[in-house]
C-alpha cells in the first residue's frame, strides 16, 4: 500500500508521495492540483469579500471645539460644544442625530424616580446594562431630507451641546471610559463616534471660557435616562406628563 502524506499549511498544500507506481503518481498529482486550485479560489474569495466589506465601511470622522459667536447666540442663545461630522467613505453616511451618552451610578435613577415619582426598575443583575443619561445633541446644520442628513464623502453636519445643560458639570467628573458622543444613523443603528477625555477636556473648555456670563437657552432640549430591567414596569401612569418633583444631577461620589 502506498504511503501519501498531504498537509495544509498557511493557504498552500504539500503534498508527498512515497513509494508509487507512474499511474498512482498521476493519479495523486491531479489531485493535488485539484486541491491547490480550491483553495486558492478560496483565499481570492474571501480577500474579495473583506475588501468589498471594508470599501462599504461608513467612516466618520469628529471634531469638536467651543463656540460663542454671535449666529451660535441669536439661534441657542448660549455658548455651545459645537460637533463637526465628517464623512470619510464612499458609502454615504445617512444620519438621523447625535447624542453624548454617560453610564451612571444608582443617585440619578434615584433622582429621576423621586423626580417622577415613579420606579424605573433598573435591574441588580450584573448581566444587564448599566443605566445611561442620554443627551440629544442640537441640530444646527440644514438637513438633506425631512429624516435627517445624507452624508457623502467631505460632506459635513454640525451639532451643538449647549452650555446651559443642567447636568453638564458630571460629564467632566465621570471616569472618561463612560463618557461617549455617538451618532443614530437613519436606520437607527448607533455607532460610537468620539469617547472619554478627548470629549471631557472640551467640555471643561466649555464651562472654564464661558460658565460664569449670562445667557439664556431659547431651545428645548432633549435628556433620556436609560435603565435596564426583568421586570417591565407600567409606565401608562407618566406618559406624556412632566416630572412634578425636581431632579437633581449629581455625579457619582458627588456630595448633594
């Protein structure tokens, strides 16, 4: 009996024949070339694939700096952190909005069901996501359409954090890996797009430059706390209505 060995090492195939007659050499020969042509169809194949994914990659890029001109005050009436979006891709970036996210400790689920008078419910469970305060960031770029905006390649948008957020001072205390701006794209898939100090140290800039004069918001503004249960509780009793009692931000370790 013949004795073959085939190995298959980094996408190349050797193989050895031993002790074969002309017919078996042939035989086993074609084989071989057989086998090296498949997987040499299967490496262009998936090199293809990744680079077709890579080429179809939404790539966005983002920059932020502190703005008090007078356009930014005749349309917010405050001095902002203005977001600058940048498309890098040939896909286009279709974008419904932005937001800055931060993960938060227990006191502001507390303040916001002393606020609502209302218990959010946010699990114990280690497995469940941490809660999270949302803030939707201000458009103030013209959209492409009546969902959002329609990013080609160097095209830009613009947002705006307003300095007269209430809870923007635990934003610069938090540990900076909880601190991220982030973009909801027209499909409402999310991806991050700026994260921790980068963000933190901007936002400082912000309060040290501008805290202390006097202005006043002239647009609503939009902050989500979100909190992860087992339990869905009945929210039928708060829809559509405002919180009766303050809420107050305090950040973690943050003395009231």
């Amino acid at each position: 009996m013949p004795l073959t060995q085939i190995s298959l090492t980094a996408g190349r195939i050797f193989l050895r024949i031993i002790c074969m007659t002309d017919a078996e050499k042939v035989l086993w020969g074609a084989i071989g070339a057989l086998l090296v042509a498949l997987v040499g169809a299967a490496i262009i194949g998936v090199t293809k694939l990744l680079s077709g994914k890579r080429l179809d990659r939404i790539l966005l890029t983002g920059h932020l700096n502190v703005s008090a001109g007078i356009d930014i005050l005749s349309t917010i009436g405050c001095a902002g952190l203005i977001l600058t979006i940048t498309c890098k891709s040939k896909r286009a970036a279709k974008i419904k909005e932005s937001y800055i996210s931060l993960v938060v400790g227990p006191e502001i689920v507390e303040s916001f069901e002393k606020g609502f008078n209302f218990p959010f419910g946010q699990g114990s469970s280690l497995d469940l996501p941490a809660p999270k305060l949302i803030v939707k960031l201000i458009p103030i770029s013209k959209p492409s359409n009546k969902d959002g905006y329609v990013l080609e390649r160097d095209d830009v948008c613009r947002f705006i954090l307003p300095i007269q957020l209430p809870c923007l001072h635990i934003f610069t205390k938090a540990p900076s890996e909880d601190v991220s701006i982030c973009v909801k794209y027209i499909n409402d898939d999310e991806t991050i797009l700026m994260k921790g100090l980068e963000v933190q140290k901007t936002i400082r800039d912000l309060i040290n430059f501008h805290g202390n004069l006097p202005m006043n918001l002239k647009v609503p503004l939009s902050i989500e706390l979100t909190t992860s249960t087992t339990t869905l509780p009945d929210f039928s009793g708060i829809i559509g209505k405002t919180n009766p009692n303050p809420i107050e931000f305090h950040g973690r370790n943050e003395g009231k």
